[in-house]
C-alpha cells in the first residue's frame, strides 16, 4: 500500500522522507510544499485543521523568492489605489481566496489572519470564497497577509467590484427577499383561509368571510407584483419570442387566480360558493421561488465568479528606465517600454527580446510544458514564466492588447456562437403548456353555452388544478440530487445542460497535456551502448541534470547521488561536465556526439530522447546511453477512454504538443483520431467541423488556449488543475485528477435521465386525469391544493433516489 | 369575535414590522453567507475540555473520524 501525503493526500515519490509530528502521532508528506504548509499550521496551534476538513487540501504550487518579492510589490501605494479605501487609517480592500477546498480551511485562514498584529477584520463568504480585510496600515502590511495566506497553501488575490458584480449582488438579496415576502404571505394567507376551507357557511358570520379574503387580498398583492414579478417578466418574453416555457401558464395562473379572487372580493355578493385562491397564489410561488433559488445556489457554488484574465498576468511590471530598475503597475504600461524579467517572473505584456538568453514555459498558453528558447529577437507573449535567466524585452503589446487578451476575446465569442441546448424539460411543457391553454379555452367554451356564469371558475379551477408544480419540480430536483452526488465524487456541474448534454454526446475531445497524464516527464526507458551498465549511466546524467533547472531535470531527479562539477550549460543543446575525472556530454544527439554520425543503431525516436556521452581528452565522443523520456499517463487514463469506447462515444486527442509525444500517448491509449501542434484557432475549427457533422461534442482541457474549444464545444470539462478562468467558463468542473469520475458521471447522466422522463410521466399523467374531472368542475380547491402538494413530493422522493 | 376586526389589523401591522427588519438584514448583507455559520459552530477551540481519551474510551470523541 503506497503511503499518500498527509496534506494533499497525493502519493508520496519513492525514497522522499518528510515527517512531522502533529497531535502526537508522526504524518508523512510528499513534498517540502506540504510540509512547510502543515509546519506553519502546527506552530500556530491549528492542527485541529486537520480533523476538522471534509476535502484533502490541494498540492501548493512551488513558492519562490521573486513570486515573493511579487507579494511584496502590492505595498506599493501607487499600486493600492486601484483596489485600497482608506478611511481614518483604516485600510480595506476584497481578496479573492484560491483552493479553498472546504469550509476548515476558511475556517483555518480565518484564525491565523486574525491573530496577525493590526488586522482589524478578516472574514471570507462560505459561497464567493472572497474575503473583507481591513487593517492598519501603520502597524501591518498588505504583503504580511498575502504572505501568510500563501505560506498556508492558499492564493490570494486583491479584486475589485465592478459594476456586474454589483449588480449580481443586488439581484442575489432580492431573490431572497421575494422569497421571505412570499414565504411570510403564504403562512398568513394559510392562516386565514384555513377557516373557509374546513368551517364551512354555517360556522362563519360573512362579515368574517370579507374580512379574511380583505386581508388575504392585501397580503398576497406584494407576492403576486413583488415575488412573482421574475415569472411575469420571463412570461411577457416568452410571449415576445413565442416561444413556450413553463413560466407562461406559471403566470397565467398567478395572474388569472390573483385577479379572480380580487374579483370576488372586491365586487360579488359574500356567499362561500364563489372561492378565493389567494392562499393558493402565495405558496404556489413561494415554492416555484425557492426552487429556483436553490438550482441558483447550486451552480453558483465554488465557482468564483469574479476571476479575470487579469490573474493570468501580473499586476506589477519591473521597467529599466535611466534612473535604474523601477516597479510599475501592469496597466501602465507602455508600447516601447523595456521590461526586466527575472528567472521565475511572468511576462506581464507582449514584446520582443532585447538582451539575455532564456528559456520560457509557455504551458499556460499553449499546453506545450518543454520550455522554449527564446534569444534576442524573440518574441515573448504575455503570461509566460521565465524559467532561466534574467531578460530585457520591449514592449510591443499593452497587457490589455496581449495574446491572453485576445484568447479571451475569442472566448466571449465562442460563447456567443455556441450551440444553444434546448432542455427536455423546456420541449415536453412547451406541449402540455399548449395543451392545457387549448383544453381551458375549449372547457370555457363548452360552459358557455351550458352555463355562462360558471366560464370564468372552470378555467380557472383547470389552471389551478393543472397547475405544472411537480413538471416544474420534475428537473430541476433530479439536477439537484445528481449535482450534489457527482459533487461529492468531485465532479462540479456548472451549468444546467451538463446532463442533457452527456447523454448525446457522440465524439468526446481530449486536450492531452494535463489531463490524459500527468504533465511531467519521466524516464521510460534507458539504452546503453559500448559497456556501460545502466545504474552508471542514470548516475552520471542525474549528476549533470543537477545543475540544470530544465523540466527534463527533474526526471533524472530519483537517481540522483552526486553532483558533477565543471558543468557548462550550451542552451538549447544539452549539458557538459566532469565526475570522477571523466568528462561527460548530455544533450540531444548532435550535441553528445559533437555532429558526427553514431555508429551504434539509433531507434527511431519517440518522445523526448537525451543521449549521453564520454569525452576523452582527445576529443573522441563515445555514445554511452539512450534516455528516453515520456510524460506518464494517468492512472484510470486507460481504462476511462476504454469505457467511453464501449460506450459507442469517439474518442479525439487534439493537442497543442508536438507530434512525436502525442502519438506516443495515443498509441498508449488507443485512440486514432489524433492532431498535434493545434493552435487554440485550429482546434476551435476542428470542433466546429465535427459540428457540422451533426455530432455532438464534448471537450475535456485545462489550459488558457483550450478555453476557445472548450466554449465552442457543446460540453466542456475543465480539469481541477486548470486556470480559474478555465473552470468559470466550463460547463462541468473535475476537481480531482480521478478520470473515473468522467464515466461516473455519463452513466448518472444517463439514470438522470430516465427519473427526469419517470417524474414528467408521473406529473403529466396526474395533471391529465385530474384536467377532466376539474374541466366538469368536480374538484374543490382544497383536494386540488393537496393533490398538487402530494403530486409534487411524489417527484422530490423518485429524484432523491439519484443520490445512492 | 369583534375582537378580531382590531387584532387583524394588528398582526398586518406586525407582519410589515417583520418584512422591514428583514430587508433591512439583508441590506445589512446578513444573507450574503448562507453556509459560513452553519459550518462556523462546529469549529470551536474545545480540544481542551473534551476528556482525554485514556479516560472514558466509549464517549472519546471521534478525533480520528476524518482520516484526511
């Protein structure tokens, strides 16, 4: 049994050893991240964190000294203007708080911000994972609270309101409060109408009886003009765009129940034949509101809504001006302006390089996590990290005109172009809404002619009666009970057509890097030549791949005993150096063998290969060894693309990597559709082309070039380890690593499904045994108040199954 | 029963009493957070007074229950 890290629960690497003691008993860890994590959480007297959580923390990113000097860059006062209201001292600002995993790790940041000297409030909402923090200036820093958030694993970022979060705010607190309106009215409306219903004419002076309805008139007007006012809008919409919806009968029987009754009130004679529905009125849309909240409630929920591509570039820029180094807010800059990237910085804006070598991890763009060369001339985008040395570029794009920003642009645009999902749901009310409109005016008719006084109750009892609660209920219960079942197997579903959309999907499209593997290079296999013995061989490279901060380092990293000195890096080509009085090359072919021709027998190569050879002090290059790298698969990798071949579903791999390591992958796995070297332009186009096919797409990615893709498909799914821009703008989020949950998922959606079509049988065929019996006015209010209550809660039990 | 044409009117004026109260907590932005206290509770510091586990082993609180 591998042991797993007792912060990220992640697989703890083979021979790495770091333990602490926490609440008396020894944890390991997988990484100096961790443990420096739990290290600070112990000291703080916090470890209760540990027994609190219901969510294994994420794996911290590395921390280095320039992301630090970046934290520290956010004291600046020119900077804080944007995002900083002092008052009397008093400095606040709004941070919005990354991998917050569960409701202890608000709880953890909460206790050890607090304790901080000259914080006066720190205090994070549950749902927005955004936080208040005020402090004084004079005795604390901004810095010192970045710091420490970060030294507990998390990221915090300062954020400001605009006017559409405003908004959304607003719009949230007035949902509430329709709610609270109607839930009030609906009690007191109960209370009074109770006594009409079961006392009956003999037991109540009618001077009562107007009294009642008086009241119940006056506290149902706000519910039906204040509460039911989202309804009324939508109806008015519908009938704009004729198109049907639940919400036009919905309106039709608030309106025309509402008006009735005042009706009654207002002008007839008092006798108890003629009845109110006030009552009826009020709790019909106190439970159509709270429905409706809660579907809210669930798709908002740890999507942080406030995330902007801002967070992919940073917010402080260094400049070389005359006077020397100078620190600069991004938006300031300028075109022309020359730009100071240290080893570990992002480039905050586009330009080309001036001066210095380095190499730089373009991952976050392209997907492709080989870092690329870039020298003088070269053009570096904005959101790139250096990975070597430090380098001058000017300027030739502002951050607001960068690559990034035009990949966010074509999102918006993908957005708007995507195929537009019609619900199920939305198809079957659409006909029964027609249905009962149709069958209510024929009825009305009909009585007509029988009875002319009787028209207007007769309809009115069908709308009632008909009354589409439990087909209103029908979807969005069965979404909610799969949401919450899919979210605690770490499946977030974003948006409402994730489900209709899983069961049509025909072709499902992976982005390779990140989420078929891993995203890091390892050894896969080792050549040797002219008598070396493979142990020696490891030994030597790990010894050269020690000085070097290339990802390919990292690979060799397990076998590493010593180091070699003298080591001269040729960038771009590979590495050379002395151990134990030998000297060795390790690099590319050309490179270790100094141009000349092998005369062993090369492999075709597949992957990333890196070769090793002895230089003897004649300059003679003798091959020692073959390393071949290749990115590992994920563990459930192959079994989750088996399982959805099975299913009769495509598979694609469309990659921004080159070509060599894809169809290494897709070899592995088995997939034939495979294109590499994609840019985010091509891919959207290959989706687009499989959309004209008819098929039905699905997109599972995880970087800032698959957002395009990932919004032109009909289905996205970002990975947990994506961008948060990506994750905001997919319809379904993976928030572990286990692709399992991919197939989990497509099968619920598939029992999902069968209980949405099981509920709107049940609640089609009750409204349609019920419509003649109400159409031949044979149904008092009351029966048909409680037929609709048991019809509903009818449909909420077959919906919870979904959560086993 | 006449009583009720002045009590009516009376719990109205109470229930307009409550709605206000209740705008102005959410104005106040008391339902912003609808988890936070909820969850909030369940975190207090009371490691301390919990009896040890040495002492009475069948009402030891589940300390290791959420095996991370």
């Amino acid at each position: 049994m591998p042991e797993t890290c007792y912060h990220c629960d992640e697989l703890i690497p083979r021979g790495f050893n770091a333990v602490l003691t926490i609440s008396g008993q020894q944890q390991a860890f997988c990484c100096y991240g961790c443990l420096a994590i739990a290290e600070t959480i112990v000291s703080g007297g916090l470890e209760n964190f540990y027994q609190h959580r219901t969510q294994v923390s994420e794996r911290p990113d590395p921390f280095n000294q320039s992301q630090q000097d970046e934290i520290h860059l956010y004291d600046d006062k020119a900077l804080q203007e944007d995002f900083v209201t002092i008052n009397e001292g008093i400095s606040e600002t709004h941070l919005s708080i990354g991998s917050i995993t569960c409701a202890a790790c608000i709880w953890l940041l909460e206790r050890e911000i607090n304790n901080i000297e000259g914080i006066h409030r720190f205090t994070i909402n549950h749902t927005s994972h955004r936080a208040i923090l005020t402090w004084a200036d004079n005795e604390c820093s901004l810095s010192t609270v970045l710091l420490k958030i970060r030294k507990l694993g998390y990221k915090a970022h300062p954020y400001q309101d605009d006017l559409a979060k405003k908004q959304a705010q607003i719009e949230k607190r007035m949902s509430i409060f329709r709610i609270a309106i109607a839930g009030i009215a609906t009690m007191q409306n109960m209370m009074f109408s109770l006594p009409l219903y079961l006392g009956g004419a003999s037991s109540i002076d009618p001077e009562f009886i107007a009294l009642f309805r008086w009241v119940s008139l006056i506290m149902c007007t706000p519910v039906v003009f204040f509460s039911a006012w989202p309804f009324l809008k939508a109806a008015l919409r519908d009938v704009q765009t004729r198109h049907l919806t639940m919400d036009l009968p919905v309106s039709i029987a608030i309106l025309a129940a509402y008006s009735a009754s005042s009706y009654i009130t207002l002008f007839s004679s008092i006798n108890l034949e003629s009845d109110v529905y006030f009552d009826s009125v009020a709790m019909f849309t106190f439970f159509l509101l709270l429905g409706r909240f809660f579907e809210m409630q669930t798709r908002h929920k740890h999507l942080n809504s406030d995330v902007e591509f801002n967070q992919l570039l940073p917010a402080t820029a260094r400049v070389q001006t005359p006077d020397g180094e100078i620190s600069k807010p991004a938006h300031k800059i300028e075109i022309g302006d020359v730009l100071i990237i240290h080893q570990g910085q992002t480039a905050p804006a586009d330009g080309i390089v001036l001066e210095g070598q380095s190499r730089f991890d373009e991952s976050a763009l392209t997907g492709e996590f080989l870092p690329i060369n870039k020298t003088v001339g070269s053009v570096v985008n904005g959101g790139t990290a250096n990975v070597e040395n430090t380098i001058l570029i000017a300027t030739t794009a502002t951050p607001k005109h960068s690559r990034v920003a035009a990949i966010i642009r074509m999102l918006d645009q993908a957005q708007h172009e995507k195929p537009q999902t019609v619900q199920l749901a939305d198809i079957v009310a659409s006909y029964f809404v027609a249905f009962v409109l149709v069958s209510a005016s024929i009825a009305g008719v009909f009585w007509y002619f029988i009875e002319p006084e009787a028209v207007f109750s007769t309809v009115l009892s069908i709308l009632v009666v008909t009354c589409p609660c439990a087909l209103s209920l029908a979807t969005p219960t069965a979404m909610t009970s799969v949401n919450t079942f899919l979210r605690s197997k770490g499946l977030l579903m974003a948006k409402g057509h994730t489900i209709e959309a899983m069961n049509s999907t025909t072709d499902i499209i992976f982005d390779k890097t990140g989420t078929l593997t891993e995203g890091k290079l390892q050894l896969s296999n080792t050549n040797t030549f002219n008598q070396m013995n493979e142990s020696n061989a490891l030994t030597v490279a790990a010894a050269l791949e020690s000085h070097s901060r290339h990802p390919i380092a990292n690979a060799f990293k397990p076998y590493f005993k010593e180091k070699a000195n003298q080591v001269e890096t040729t960038l771009g080509y590979g590495l050379q150096g002395s151990l134990k009085g030998k000297t060795y090359r390790l690099g590319n072919i050309a490179f270790a063998l100094n141009n000349v021709t092998p005369r062993d027998k090369i492999d075709e190569p597949l992957g990333v290969h890196i070769f090793l050879s002895e230089v003897s002090g004649d300059k003679q290059y003798t091959l020692l060894a073959q390393f071949e790298l290749s990115d590992t698969l994920r563990e459930e990798s192959l079994s989750c693309v088996k399982s959805f071949q099975a299913q009769g579903i495509q598979v694609h791999i469309l990659s921004g990597d080159h070509l060599n390591s894809v169809q290494h992958i897709a070899h592995q796995l088995g997939i034939k559709h495979v294109k590499a070297a994609q840019s985010p332009e091509q891919k959207l186009n290959y989706v687009r082309k499989l959309q004209q096919e008819n098929k039905e797409v699905a997109m599972v990615g995880d970087g800032i070039n698959d957002l395009p893709v990932l919004s032109g498909a009909r289905l996205s799914i970002a990975m947990g380890g994506a961008s948060d821009i990506t994750k905001l703008n997919s319809d379904a989020v993976l928030l572990n690593s286990h692709m399992s949950v991919l197939n989990l998922a497509f099968q619920s959606a598939n029992r999902t499904r069968k209980i949405i079509k099981q509920n709107m049988t049940w609640a089609i065929g009750y409204n349609l045994l019920m419509l003649p019996l109400a159409a031949m006015g044979m149904i008092p209010p009351y029966f048909a108040a409680l037929g609709m209550s048991l019809s509903s809660l009818v449909v909420v039990f077959n919906s919870l199954r979904l959560k086993s | 029963m006449e009583i009720l044409f002045i009590l009516i009117p009376v719990s109205i004026a109470f229930v307009a009493l409550a709605i206000w109260i209740f705008g102005w907590a959410i104005k106040n932005g008391q339902y912003d957070d609808l988890e936070g206290p909820a969850h909030s509770i369940l975190f207090d510091d009371d490691a301390d007074m919990i009896p040890d586990r040495n002492d009475k082993p069948k009402t030891k609180p589940a300390k290791n229950s959420i095996k991370p």
